[in-house]
C-alpha cells in the first residue's frame, strides 16, 4: 500500500508539464505570430504612443488579428462539419 502512495506525486510530478499546456489556454497562435503590436506600430520610434497614427495603427491589428482568428475559426468549424458528414474518409 505504501508504494501506491509514494507513486502518486511522482506520476503528478511527471505529468506537471503536460498540464502546463493548459495555463497558456486564450492565448492565440495568431496574436503570437503577429508579434508585437507595440512596437509594430511605434515603427522604431518614428511615430509617439497615443497619437492619430499609431491608434488607427493599433485599431488596424486589432481588425487583422480579429479577421484571422475568424478565418481559423470558420476552418476548424468546416473541417470538423465534414469529418462528421463523411466519417469513413478520414
């Protein structure tokens, strides 16, 4: 009975880091690959933080961002409708 026991926070500490993958759950692939939209529109300092241009900069990546997650989205959703209508061709 006392292994049983001893094994326990081993096999928890084993699967620690396969549950770490569910901390990072709302952040999107996309908003990561877009980079930092920060410093994007700063365009290396040409243009200052709060002024016309870098707010319609920051409103055009939130739209781009927002049109890509849509698009990844309506994929998943057709991908997952097909394989249930046609489950003997996957």
């Amino acid at each position: 009975m006392r292994s049983i026991s001893a094994r326990a926070p081993l096999a928890l500490l084993l699967a620690l880091p396969l549950l770490a993958g569910c901390l990072e759950r709302g952040r999107s692939p996309i908003a990561e690959s877009m980079g930092d939209d920060d410093q994007y529109c700063q365009a290396g300092g040409k243009v200052a933080v709060g002024s016309p241009d870098y707010v319609a900069c920051r409103k055009d990546r939130d739209v781009q961002r927002q049109n890509a997650e849509a698009r990844t989205d309506r994929r998943q959703r057709d991908l997952g409708e097909y394989m249930m209508n046609n489950p003997d061709r996957h």
